[in-house]
C-alpha cells in the first residue's frame, strides 16, 4: 500500500490517506475511503456530539 491522496467532500482540500490509516481501516472492516479530511470528520463528530446534547 501507498499513501493515497484524497479531496474532501465537504471542504474541498486535499489530505493524505496514510498506509498506516489504510491498515487501520482494512483491519477494521472498513471498505470505503475516508471521504472528509481530518478537519472536517472532527467537526462533523463534534456536531454530532453536541445535537445528542441538545435532544
């Protein structure tokens, strides 16, 4: 594997998809990419957190 680099579907910047990141998803099950960058799956998960606080 190589490192991969991939666009954020939301913000439109690129990242880089690490072999180590690959690993990691592949032993996990995971079958997709990463489709936000970093940035944006921390404040998507913070989003996520604060509507469960709200209901």
């Amino acid at each position: 594997m190589a490192d991969k680099t991939l666009t954020c579907k939301d913000c439109g910047a690129e990242f880089v998809f690490t072999e180590g990141e690959q690993q990691f998803y592949a032993e996990k099950g995971f079958t997709n990419e990463p489709q936000r960058c970093p940035d944006c799956r921390k404040a998507r998960k913070e989003q996520r957190r604060n509507n469960n606080y709200n209901n």
